[in-house]
C-alpha cells in the first residue's frame, strides 16, 4: 500500500466518506507529481484531463477564457482538487484554463479509478460536486446569460411550462450555463453520477445504449431536449445511457438538490420524466434494458426485428378509381406487378387490387370487366410504418390471412408494398416458419417437437426488441395452428362430424394472450338438433373433445385444473344451452355465481362455424341491457385482486415456500384484464383482447388519452417482465415457466417502474367502484 498517499487523503474531509478499504486501493493507484511556477497546466475546452489532481504543496490559479481575454477567477490550494469537476461533469475536456502559480506538487489519481469510486460511492460524489465546482460554475448567471432570458427559454419548454410563473422565475436565477466542445462525453451508461438536469441550449447532442459494446437505440437531442431526470429519479444519480455532445453546444444545468425539490411539489413536472421515460422502456429498444439479464442466442432471427425499411421493398404503382377492371389488369401485367394501390383524383390511396382478387373477383364469376375497378378493390388499405419490425408485419400477413402490406413513411404517404413472398426470401429463418412447419406436420411428434423451439424463438425476440404485445399474439398463433391440426388429426380419427360445431377458446387463449405458461380453456359449441339426436350428437362431441384435449396435452397445454375443457360434458353443449348458460351468469343472485364463469366472458372462435360464436356474442350484448347488477357483481370479484403493493409502498412477497421473496406477476397484471374486461361489455366492445379493447376505450372515450396511456403501458411492462421471467425459467432454469418474479433481481429502475404501475392500478380499480359499485 502507497502509505504516504493513503495517510494523506485519509486526512481529507471528501476522502473520509470512502470506507477504509476503498481509500486503501485508490491510495494504491496514486503517484506523486510535481509542477515548477508557470507551468500551464490545462487549455480551457482544450486539454484533456486524463487524472485528478490532489494538491499537497503550492497552488494553481483558474482562468475563464472568453473572446481572447483570461479573466480570473480562483486558486486551487494545498487539501484542494483539480480535475474532478472537469472528468465529472465535462468529459474530460478541461472547463477553465490553469496555470502553475507557485511551484505545486501532489497525488495523481487516474481517471477511471476516480470515476468508479464516485458511481460506488453517493456521499463522495455529491461532497465532491458540491466543494468544488465553486471556481467552474457562477453563483448565478452573471455576465454568461441574462435570467430573464433563461425564464423566456424555459417558460417554453416542457415541462417547466407546467409550473407556475412565479417557480419558472425562481428556477432561472438557479441555473448555470455551461459549454462543451464537439464529441465530449459528458455520461458514460451505469458509470457515471449525474448530478445536475441538462437542458440544452443550443447545439446537438446524443443519448445511446450500449450493449457488447455496440451503440444502439441512439437518440438525437436538439434546443430544449433534456437529459439526467430520469438517472436522479429513478436510478439513484447513475446516467441511465451514454450521453456524448456532437458539435459545440450550450447547456443550462440545474442542480439535482433544485430539480427533486420542484419534483417533489409538483406530481405533473414529476410525471413527464417518468411518463415519458415509461413509453421509452416500453419501446421495442427497451426490451433489452427489461431482458438485460438474458444471453442472445444465435437463432438467426435478428432478422425479424430489423424495420421494414430496411428490407428491399418494391415500390408501389397506383392507379385511378375510375380505371376499369381492364385496364388495371393490362396495366400490372404491363407493370409486371402482383398489386395495384387505387388513388382518389385527391391522391389518397383508398384500396388495392391483386392477382387474387383478379381471379376470384373476376374470372371466377365473370365479373363485367368494363366495371371499375373500385368494385373489386379491398379496402380499406392494410398498411404498415416503414419503422415497424418485420416481425409485425409478419403477424400481420399470418393473423389477417393477407399476402400483401403497404408501407408508409412519416405522413403517413404509401411509398413501398412488401409480400410474404418478399419476407420469406429475404430470410428462411423466421417466425412464419414455424407456423408452417406445424402446418405441414404429419405426426404428433413433429407437432411436438416443433412447439419446443417455441422457447428459444421467443427469447431471441425479446433480447432483440419484440414488443410483449406482439410476442403474445406470435404465441397465441402457434397455439392455433397447433390446434387446427389436432383437430383434423382428431377428425381423420373419428369421422366426420354429424352436424356443424364451433371449437371456442376462452380464457388467455381467447384474449390472444398467451405466454408459455398457459393451461387449456376450451369448450364446444355444435349446432341444435331435435331432442332425439341430441344424444347421439352429444357423444360424439364428447369424444371430440376428449382426444382434442389429450393431444393439446400431449403437445405441451396442460390440462385446466378448472375443468373448463371440451372433454367436460358441461362445456359441450348446443348452441341454445350456451346461450342459457350466459342469460343465468347475467342473471347471477350473487358475486360468487361469477367466480368460475368471468373466463367466459373473453371467448373466440379456435376452429369451426365462426358464425355460432357470433351469434352467442350478439346474445350477451343483446342481455346486458339494463342489468346494473351483472357489472356490479363481476366489480365486487375483480376488487379482490390487489397490486402486490405493501402500505408503505414496498413489495409484498410470499415469505416461504418454492417462491419465498417473489410475486405472482399473472395476479398483478388480472386487475388491468378485469378492468379492461367490463368496460369492453358496458360498452358492447367485441374484442376480447385486453390492450385492444383499452383502444376501444380510448377511441369510445370512454378513457382519457392520458388514462389510456398510463394503463397501456403498464400492462405492456408486466407482460413483457413475465415473458423474460418465463423464458428464464425455461431455458436457464431448465424448469417450468412460472410468473414469480423476484423484486430483489430487477435493476432500481425495473423496480421504480413496478411501483409506480402499482400505484396507478389502485387508481384504476377506485375508478371501477366508484363507476360500478358507487363507493369512492
């Protein structure tokens, strides 16, 4: 140990909130230094300052350089530092010019070695920051710039335009200005202390995530962007992302102790940061920050969450709504094209017409080709962002049973049209190749083996970006088409159906929501026959559903604990028994009636006559009306789930057992899906899935925009949070996926998100008693 620096510095009052053990090793990385009188020491925006500088004997003056001249502006003397200030809050880049005054000589500590101490340690930083920036920062604007000027500025600028007159002008006479040079990084990602609110001024900056040490997820700041709220807030002071100055630029800086204060008077200043930087983490370049501590496999399928720009597209050709079927048929072959977009003389594009519709439309019938060829067009256009995944764009083609997807730019202007023949040729490993290799499977063997590289698929997409809501629909699709071709496996087993039938999912299933973790909930509907076939046809179904269910079970869908299956001769009924069945759930004397029926109530079409489903759809709604206290029953069952959230605001986790210290996070997240289920029956939405049936919501106004924000994006969090938990289980864990998640494993920032979505979920559930039950 270096014992003649160690004795020194422990004799400094900032060294001494360094434990024992830390002084010791930076004591070990010191060297001695000494500067004859006049040596110029550092350039202002200039030099680069590599270490700090402990002063033990003699002292530098500080200059501030402008337009030519130096002014003066303090010493550095014996006990003091310099450097610090400059590697802090400066990049390296030295802040004023320095000068040897006296000759000096001192304790050299490296860069790096001083920049991780300070991360480790809070108190060092923040006594650091605040003795001895005194001689980098004015006390108050000065001659640098006008406050009156920085109230103008700011009163602009979200969200200090959310604050009172009077604050904003108490906060300008706060704030510094600083200046840094072209490619300066201020804040390197989970190294750095922020310790003051960067407001940009003039100039260009960046903010990135670094990841096996490659950039990604860049974004570009300009005048009025802001940058640390959301590392004090959220990330106890440690810069959330690299922040790195691209040209010249003017920041004014707010000191953290100010900027906690306002946040802690003012919820709508708070909100912004937290809101805005809630939709960031729930951004497809998030999802790496949510699955931080997973390892990318090498699947190949970056390839789906590359954006669809960057896939070759072909451009689009249009023609008019009064060109005849004719003349649009002459021109794509012409054209050599499978499609035609179809403008208005306006120029907006209304409809498309391809080689299908051609041959169905057309030939088919013999359809008059003099006609226009609006008559033939779908419409409206399927269309797609240019800056969405591919992976979108394939579950869209998969989902909607369409070949084609126009793709748009900013405004939103049709400028290329991509095919599942594009995506498919562009890569042969993706998504879509599972679904139809299950499609083609020949054996239950082949339908296994092809639903165990599920896992991994998934876990590829997220380290990747996939956002949680996509990714359910991706594993809700497999589930179907694993279904499908059980059921014609069980139809070349048994024969024929006698009559018409419709094989209904419920539950997750039914929302299109499905994780890994998922059992079945099933049932059959088959058309109403007369009395005396009833039990013939009955049987047959019964069987159905027996070898339907066993072979979902074979390919990895649990049995329902509930019973809720098409093998239960409950839940395989005639049409007319279904809709019995819903009338008395309506009708219920009593909240506990429900309990075991609410799954119902988010039901859909898996196979067969989808016009049965409809119609026990138009049943329910049809039912509703008027009867207050269905609502009231279904509120009363979906209050007695609670956000794992303790009085004091800490997480409340089971205390022994198989998931001592962890949460159930599918309990968490039921509030959200009861909530979204009986406002979507109130108002006759048909949609089942829940972050659909929020849009519906909003676009009802039935919620807010703002409401409909906050509760998107937490259900989107602890959907994406449960399918990293799960897949963790799974492939690291080698066990069954399960929904506990740990609050202790999840980053300060991770956790700070879960609170606050807890929170809101409380508001959400009040606003349901009140609306329902009428107790605030």
């Amino acid at each position: 140990m270096n014992e003649k620096a160690f004795k020194y510095l422990s004799g400094m009052p900032h060294f001494s909130f360094l434990p024992e053990s830390e002084l010791k090793k930076i004591s070990d990385k010191t060297s001695f230094k000494s500067y004859p009188k006049d040596t110029l020491f550092a350039v202002q925006n200039t030099t680069k300052i590599d270490n700090i500088f402990v002063v033990e004997k003699g002292s530098f003056s500080l200059y501030d350089e402008k337009q030519g001249e130096k002014k003066l502006i303090g010493h550095i003397k014996p006990g003091e530092v310099f450097g610090g200030i400059t590697i802090l809050m400066n990049g390296g880049i030295s802040l004023r010019t320095v000068i040897v005054d006296k000759d000096c000589s001192g304790y050299i500590i490296p860069k790096e070695d001083f920049i991780d101490h300070c991360t480790r340690n809070k108190a060092f930083y923040e006594y650091f920051v605040k003795n001895f920036s005194k001689n980098i920062f004015d006390d108050s604007l000065g001659s640098i710039i006008e406050t009156g000027q920085a109230k103008h500025f700011l009163s602009r600028l979200d969200p200090f335009s959310f604050l009172p007159a009077e604050e904003t002008a108490l906060i300008a006479e706060k704030l510094t200005m600083v200046q840094h040079p072209k490619d300066t990084v201020l804040f390197v990602q989970e190294r750095s202390r922020v310790g003051y609110l960067y407001i940009l001024q003039k100039g260009s900056a960046e903010r990135y995530y670094e990841e096996n040490y490659q950039k990604t997820m860049t974004e570009m700041l300009s005048e009025g962007d802001i940058y640390g709220g959301i590392s004090m807030l959220v990330n106890d002071g440690i810069s959330v992302r690299t922040f790195r100055v691209i040209e010249k630029s003017y920041f004014y800086l707010l000191p953290k102790t100010i900027f906690l204060d306002i946040c802690s008077r003012y919820k709508a200043f708070t909100e912004y940061f937290t809101d805005t930087f809630g939709k960031r983490m729930l951004e497809k370049s998030y999802a790496s920050i949510i699955s931080n501590t997973m390892q990318p496999e090498e699947e190949g399928l970056q390839f789906c969450n590359r954006t669809v720009a960057s896939i070759h597209m072909r451009e689009p050709v249009f023609g008019d709504t009064n060109l005849s079927i004719r003349d649009a048929a002459s021109m794509m072959s012409k054209e050599k094209i499978s499609s035609l977009f179809i403008n208005t003389p306006d120029g907006d594009c209304i409809g498309l017409i391809t080689e299908k519709d051609l041959t169905k439309k057309v030939i088919a019938t013999g359809y008059d080709i003099s006609r226009p060829v609006s008559d033939i067009m779908s419409s409206p256009v399927r269309t797609i962002p240019d800056q969405s995944l591919v992976f979108e764009a394939l579950m869209a083609m998969m989902q909607e049973d369409i070949r084609h997807v126009a793709v748009t730019d900013a405004n939103k202007k049709v400028t290329g049209i991509i095919t599942n023949r594009d995506l498919l040729t562009a890569q042969g490993q993706s998504p879509v190749f599972l679904i139809r290799d299950i499609s083609a499977a020949d054996s239950m063997e082949e339908i296994i083996n092809r639903h165990n590289k599920l896992p991994r698929q998934i876990r590829s997409l997220i380290t990747s970006g996939a956002k949680a809501e996509n990714l359910t629909r991706f594993i809700t699709t497999v589930s179907c088409t694993i279904l499908g071709k059980l059921i014609e496996f069980t139809i070349d087993a048994l024969g024929p159906p006698p009559v018409e039938f419709a094989f209904m999912i419920v539950g997750s299933e039914g929302r299109r929501e499905q994780t890994l973790k998922t059992d079945q909930d099933n049932a059959i509907i088959f058309k109403d026959v007369p009395k005396k076939d009833e039990p013939e046809v009955k049987e047959y179904f019964l069987k159905f559903g027996e070898k339907v269910c066993a072979l979902l079970d074979q390919a990895g869908y649990a049995f329902c604990k509930g019973d809720v299956m098409a093998k239960n001769p409950k839940w395989c009924q005639p049409l007319s028994t279904w809709k019995k069945y819903f009338s008395s759930w309506i009708h219920a004397a009593e909240a506990e009636d429900l309990l075991q029926a609410s799954i119902f109530f988010d039901f859909r079409t898996g196979y067969g006559n989808k016009d049965f489903v409809d119609s026990l759809h138009r049943h329910l709604f049809d039912s509703l009306g008027g009867w207050s206290g269905f609502f009231r029953h279904l509120t009363e069952n979906a209050l007695h789930f609670k956000p794992p959230l303790g009085f004091f605001r800490n997480f409340v986790v089971e205390s022994k057992g198989k998931h001592r210290d962890a949460f159930d996070i599918k309990s968490a997240m039921t509030p959200i899906v009861d909530f979204a289920r009986i406002y979507a029956l109130k108002n006759k939405i048909e949609e089942t899935n829940t972050l659909e049936r929020l849009r519906q919501l909003n676009i009802k106004k039935v919620l807010s925009r703002q409401e409909y924000k906050e509760i998107e994006r937490a259900y989107s969090f602890l959907l994406q949070l449960r399918l990293a938990r799960q897949i963790t289980s799974v492939i690291d864990e080698k066990t069954e996926p399960d929904n506990y998640i740990k609050p202790k494993t999840l980053t300060r920032i991770e956790q700070k998100m879960l609170k606050e979505i807890f929170v809101r979920i409380e508001k959400f559930q009040s606003k349901l008693n009140f609306e329902f039950i009428g107790i605030a």
